[in-house]
C-alpha cells in the first residue's frame, strides 16, 4: 500500500474578488464551485479520493484556521502559518511533516482556490503522477494544454518526451505578453497548474539543494516532538522563511522536473470573468448569485451577498454587493479589482461630504 | 402685520433615489442640498424667512415624524400623517389649521424635496405673491421658465398678463413626451413647480367647491379641540380622505388660478442625473459623495454610505452603495430605479445560488 499524502495550499488572500473576497473571507472560502460550495471544499473532495482524511493537511494563515476547520471533514489536519510566506515554504514544511510519519511519503499539492470540472480525469491523472514519483527521483508537475493565449497564467515549454503524456520540463516562463503567450500556445507550451506530486524525501532534496537556508530553517518542524513545542517552533521559524514560491525557488532550478499534460479541464479562478465563463447564465448572458435584481442587461456578473444587488441598463460589467461594500466593474478591467481592494484596505479611499 | 404660514409638505417616499432613500430614510432627509444639508433643512431655512418658526407646519408620514423633528428648529410644528394621502388633503388639512388660528391667514406650500438655489430671489417671489393672495381671492402657482423639455415635469400655459410675471393659468398638462414637451418650452409654458400661495379660506372654498366629500372629511380637524381628541379624528379621518394631488383635485378645476413667473432656478431632483447635475464634479466629470473608489471613470456619480463603493472603467453610470444594498445603472436609465426599488421593497428579488 503506498504511502500518499495531500498537501492543500489554503493561504491565498484572493483579493482579486473583492469585496466578496476579503482577508477574513477568501477566494477559497467563497462559493465559487459548482453547486454553491467553496472551492476548498471540491479540492478537499478531490483529496479524499487521493489519500484517507489523516493523510491531508491543509495549510492556511493561522487567523484563518477556525473558517477553514469548519469545512475540513473529520480526520483532516489544518495547521495555521503565523505569516504568509508563499509557496515555497509551505510545501517545505508539509514535505517535513510527511517525511517524518514515513520515509516513503510521496504527496500531491493541491491549491485549494482552483477550478478542477472532470474529476475522475483528475483522480486518473494524479493517481498515474503518484505512480511515476514513487517509481522515480523526480518531480512531476501537471500542465494543462492552452484553450487561449492566456497572459495571466505561467506557461511550461514540455521537453524530451518519456512516456503518454509525460515529458521532461525544458523551461517554465513568467506570466506572458499577450503575443508571447500566442507564440506560446502555438509552440506547444502547457498552463502551469501549480499542482504537484512527488516524493517527501525527493523534494526535500531539491529544496536542500537549490534553498539550503530555507531548507535549514524548516528541518526542525520535521522532527519529533509535542505539539505545544511544535507550535513554539512554528512560530518562530515560519516567519523567518525566506517569502518565494516554490516555482522561483525549486522547479526552474531542479535537473529532474517531469511535466504530465493533463486530462482535466482546469482554471484558477484568476478574475471575475474567468469564474463567471464556468456559470449558469440567463438568456442575457447575465450570471446571477444571491439577492440580485437584473433589468436589461446583458453578459453581466451580479452577485448579492448579504444584501441586493440591482443592475440597469448595464453591458459587461460586474455589479458586486458583499461584505459591506461595492463595486462596479467594466468586465475586462477586472484585473485592477487588486488595487481597488488594497485602497479600500490602507483606507485609500475619497471621503466626500 | 400680515398672518403668514408655511406648509412644509415632506411626505414623499423618494424611491428615486434607492437605495440611499429608503422608507425610513427618503429623499428630503438625504443629504442632497449644498454643504452636505439634507433638502428638508434646506427648505426649512427658505420657510423660516418666510414665515416665524412657530408659523411654520410639517407634515410626513407618521413614522418619520422623530426623523423629522429632528432637523427642525424650535418652534416648527411637526404633524404625521396616518397614511399617504398625496397632496390634497395635507394642504386641506394645514388650511383647516390655519384659518382656525387666524381667519386671514395666508400660506405658502413648499415640498421638502425639490432644490432652490438662489434663496434671496426665492424668498422676494413668495412675498410678492404673499401680497397678491393677501389682496385678492386667488390661488397662486409658481412657474418657472424651462431651460430644457424636461419630461418628467408638469407644464403650465400661462393665459392673460396680469402684471410683471403674473398671469391667469390657461392650462395644466400632465407630464409630456418629450417630442411635446419641445412644443411646450416653444410656446412659453412654465414647469409646474408643486409651490404655492394663497389665503387659507380661499384654498378652502375652493377645495369645498372642487371636491365637497374631501373638504366635509377634513373639516373636524380644523376645529379648536385637546391634543388628545385631535390625535383621535386625525388617526380616523385622515386615511379616510380621497389619494388626490391638489393639481388635479382643485388647481385644474378652480376659476382664479394665477401663475407667477419664478425668478429663482428650480429642480424637484426627481432622478439621480437632475441632482447628480448640481453638484461639483472631478477633472473627469465624476460626482463623488462618502466612501468611493474611482478608477478611470467619466461622468459617473459615485455614492458609498455606510460603505465603500468602488467603480471601476465606467462611464455614464450611477454607483450607489447604501441602506445593505448596491444599485448601478447607466445614467440615462435613472427613470427605472423606482421600479427596482418597488421589486427590492416586495423581495421580487432573484435568489440564486
């Protein structure tokens, strides 16, 4: 019986969904799966069908832990970081932990803010991941072949291919221009899902050897001890990280990254409008969610949480009421939804008598 | 020294402006006017240079009079009314009143909702038409000369010249398509401003001759009585009284109806684009009140009470965060926020999962 464990990467503040989004309620937390549940809770279902309950873990900011236990089932562990210290860090310390309960772990990485539709394909596919990496030294990484020259995704250029579907990685690249991402496409090159498998004792090696001071500061949380000792350590050491993903800081440096081209559809819910092309829609194109009142409008986003939204008149927009707050948003400048919610946090806004 | 009154009519739900009115807050209590003042005290300073604060009478709904109160000044008189009952019979009843103080009262009808800037000319028009209602029996209406064929008001033909700005009343016209209303501003009409002058017991007989069942259910309210007792036939009389606008009930109908030519500008700001007009605007022609976020937006009105409202690559739209609800809606589409505010008021909202 194999040694497999689930690290679900619950610490992203999504802050490109506000004011749905906020630091108390993130993207992961917010109903955005199918059926009205979060996104955390499909990923842990996703999980579960990788590894029994005691084998995942959820990683997630420490003030976040509570929200994030009450939609964890029974058996599930959840662990709080004092601080975020993107990626990196995180699997750093999950790798630690598997490791420790035994020598043969091997662990997929699940963020837990993405849209994954065919889930058999999933299972399927990280099951054949799993497969290759207690087989072999190497990490695997699942890439998903581009529908559109997406400029906001990570793109991975497949080398030497080994296997169906399975090829060693040539080159991972930032998040493209519109036109290199076009090039991208038609070269070949795969989304970056960030979801990952590979052996506990494989990655820490990696790590060891590309972040030998990020490695050297997480080795204690690995080792044996009480809880109330672990949780002194934890404090002290997570925030000392060194802040960096775990594509900077292992994968494009790694001899041996293998990339699985994936059979499932997949999205990471990056913007209004990529959440909303998976939705229902009226016969106006418009995508209704919670209290809303619609009046000639066409191809709108109109979400009412915790109060109404009305919208009138209106032509691909995004109309929100959440959280004690507004926005009203052209549909293809979601992309400055970020900085609106970093003005309305520093209190960045116009007070007008 | 003559027996002046006012009658300050603040009944109006406002739904217009939803959901910053709403109807435990409507539009004469929102902070609409200059400075941040709401229109009722606003419209409270023009009465009190009309007429001694203890001459001053206002009527609202029931439920608002605490509302109300509190922006009047000592010595203003506050009455509720038990149920809506348009403009008829408040100003039958305020007659009723003020012929019991005195038989040679005379008094102005001013609504709380409507904005009047230029205060000095305003208060010199109602005081040449005091003195014309205090001469003769007559009623006098204020018209003021269009600057646009706005449809969304009433229209006066002024008839024969009597003096300087005052005429006999030729017609009333309900409000016009705009193709009419061209022709109406051609042919010098005036807008029906809803302001009015004239002796208590001439708008009595009047009201008595036009519509004897209204007159005869308001005429034991007029009577000298206790509180107590006035309190009890209010409650019982009052909703038992005909919905009617006094435009329809008595001015359409009564022979000696004079028009005086306003010199002050007006506007009932019966839409967020007729406010949105006299307020200052930003470099790009935003207008912004309360808590906002504006990115790259032009012409838009921006409104966050009790909240932050964000919008983002607009133009030409209303953003409205207030009351736990968002309105937004293209500019020239203002005229559909009541039935929004009806459909929100009955929950025929749309609740989607």
């Amino acid at each position: 019986m194999p040694d497999r464990y689930v690290l679900v990467l619950a610490g992203g503040r999504g802050e490109r969904f506000w004011p749905w989004s906020r630091p108390e309620r993130p993207k992961q937390l917010l109903p955005l799966a199918p059926g009205g549940r979060s996104l955390l809770a499909a990923t842990l279902d996703r999980a579960l069908r990788l590894a029994p309950a005691p084998g995942v873990l959820v990683l997630t900011a420490s003030a976040l832990v509570p929200s994030v236990r009450e939609q964890c089932p029974a058996g599930v562990r959840v662990l709080g970081e004092p601080a975020p210290r993107n990626t990196a860090p995180a699997i750093g310390l999950a790798a630690g932990l598997f490791h420790a309960t035994s020598q043969e772990a091997s662990f997929a990485v699940l963020p837990a803010d993405h849209a994954v539709d065919d889930e058999a394909a999933f299972v399927a596919d990280l099951t054949r991941g799993f497969k290759v990496a207690e087989k072999e030294a190497v990490l695997v990484t699942f890439g998903v072949r581009p529908s559109t020259p997406e400029p906001n995704f990570g793109y991975i250029r497949p080398g030497t291919q080994i296997a169906d579907r399975l090829s060693r990685v040539a080159a991972f690249t930032e998040k493209p221009e519109r036109a290199v991402a076009e090039r991208y496409v038609n070269q070949g090159y795969l989304w970056n899902t960030g979801i990952f498998v590979w052996r506990a004792r494989v990655f820490l090696d990696a790590l060891r050897a590309a972040r030998p001071v990020l490695a050297a500061t997480l080795a204690p949380l690995g080792e044996s001890m009480d809880d109330a000792e672990w949780e002194r350590r934890m404090t002290e050491r997570f925030p000392a990280c060194e802040s960096i993903s775990v594509d900077y800081a292992v994968m494009e440096r790694a001899p041996n990254v293998l990339v699985f081209e994936a059979s499932f559809d997949w999205d990471d819910l990056g913007s209004w409008g990529a959440w909303a092309r998976r939705q229902a829609r009226d016969d106006r194109g418009n995508v209704r969610f919670g209290r809303t009142v619609v009046l000639d409008c066409d191809r709108c986003v109109v979400v009412g949480d915790g109060g109404i939204a009305a919208a009138v008149g209106l032509r691909d927009m995004v109309v929100v009421h959440a959280g004690g707050a507004t926005l009203a948003c052209r549909i293809d400048r979601t992309e400055d939804v970020r900085a609106v919610s970093e003005a309305a946090r520093v209190g960045h806004t116009k007070e007008t008598r």
